[in-house]
C-alpha cells in the first residue's frame, strides 16, 4: 500500500475512535430483499455496498463488521441476487447490493438486476452513501463505469472503494488512483476520495470505519 495520501489526515482520532466504537457494536442481518416491495421501511441512515462479482464486497462487509459470516460469499447461491440488509447497533443500516458483471449473466438477468438496483435507488431517501467497490488490480471497467453514470443520473453520492490492495505492488496502486481520479472527476455524483482498502490484510478498514460513521453522523 502507497503512503497514505494527504486527505486521510483529516480524518482525526476522534472520528476513528467513533467509527471503531460503531462497528463493534452488534450487526444483525434484517432482511433479504428480492425486489423493490421487500425493501425494509426504516428512518436509519443507509450505506450501500456494491461492486463487480468477485470484488471482496462480502469480505470488505465482515471485515468492517469484524465477522467472519455475516456477508455471505458470491459461492453462496440464494440470497446472492437480493438486497441484504444489515443493522448496525440500530443506528445504521447496511445494504449489500448484488453482484454484477458475470461473464455468464444472461440478458435477463442483467435486467433484473438493473431494475433492482434502480427500483433501489428511487426508493431510499435514506440512503446516504454508496461505496462502489473496484478491485486494485483492475481498476475501473466497463460495467463499472456504467454502474457510476447509473448512480449520476439517481443522484446518489457515491464513493470509490479499492479492494485487495494487498495484492498489488504500491507502483501499479498509485497509477490506479490516478486513473481512477481522472474518471471521478468527470462524475457530478462521485466523491472525490479513494479508499484503498485489503480485507485480508485489515488495511484502510479503520479508516472507512470513520467515514461511514461521520457520514452516518454517529455521535
Ligand atoms: P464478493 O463476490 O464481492 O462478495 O467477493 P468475496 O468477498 O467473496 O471475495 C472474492 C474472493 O476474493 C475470495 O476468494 C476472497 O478470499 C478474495 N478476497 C477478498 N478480499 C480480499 C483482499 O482484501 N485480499 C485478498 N488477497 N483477497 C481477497
């Protein structure tokens, strides 16, 4: 992993210590949604995690909650394609968006899946932040950047996760960033601030902690 760039300094100990207090507190699994009728009613401020098949969403999700289960694997078939949604100490609310870009996703599929999300994205005033997840090693692709005019045109603000940073050289880390920078600029509904985040490693968790909790505004 690269120095940590000079943004994340802003991030005081103070916002760590909440973020950290947060994520230790129980997370409960509440529903799995199959379509826009099954979403939970709820007041709670909502983070949405969503990213390419593959990309370590369920890993990042139980390495921010410190579970080993809690989200389940792309392998687990079921409840894979709903909506999952997690409460944080009933203070905020997780949402784990299916997968998508499966090299063998059928057309239908593919519009199921858009209409999920997009059905979503209409009906969530709650919803306070989607993190797209991008593995470090690949950077942005086609379905993601789809993904990104998709959440412009919802006017969701939406913020860059880099997954399994552990597995790339700090060289390839840095020329990832910029790339990826270049293209949020272009975005309206985009953050600026990249995370860089390895589950298996823990690095850039603690960090991601506190953004979420400061966007929640935990106190
Ligand atoms: P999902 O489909 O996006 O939920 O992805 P998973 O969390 O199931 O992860 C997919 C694969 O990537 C699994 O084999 C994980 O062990 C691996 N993986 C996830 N995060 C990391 C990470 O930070 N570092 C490394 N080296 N591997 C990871």
């Amino acid at each position: 992993m690269s120095d940590l760039p000079e943004i994340y300094r802003e991030i005081d100990k103070t916002e760590k210590e909440r973020g950290r207090w947060l994520f230790a507190q129980e997370c409960v699994f509440v529903l799995g949604a199959p379509d826009y009728t099954a979403l939970p009613d709820t007041s709670l401020p909502e983070i949405a995690f969503v990213g390419r098949s593959n990309v370590g969403k369920s890993s990042l999700i139980n390495a921010l909650t410190n579970r080993k289960t809690l989200a389940r694997t792309s392998n687990t078939p079921g409840r894979t394609q709903h909506i999952n949604f997690f409460s944080l100490a009933s203070v905020l609310m997780l949402a784990d968006l299916p997968g998508y870009g499966f090299a063998k996703a059928s057309k239908g599929e593919i519009k199921r899946w858009t209409q999920l999300i997009f059905d979503y994205l209409r009906g969530r005033p709650s919803l306070r932040r989607v993190c797209l997840l991008i593995d470090a090693r690949h950077g942005l692709k086609d379905a993601d950047n789809q993904v990104m005019k998709d959440l412009d045109e919802a006017a969701v603000s939406y913020q860059i996760v880099l997954t399994k940073c552990d597995k790339v050289k700090d060289e390839h880390l840095i020329e990832v960033v910029k790339k990826t920078e270049k293209t949020l600029s272009k975005h309206v509904a985009a953050h600026p601030k990249i995370f860089q985040t390895s589950s298996s490693k823990g690095m850039g968790i603690e960090l991601l902690r506190a953004e979420l909790a400061m966007i929640a505004d935990i106190r």
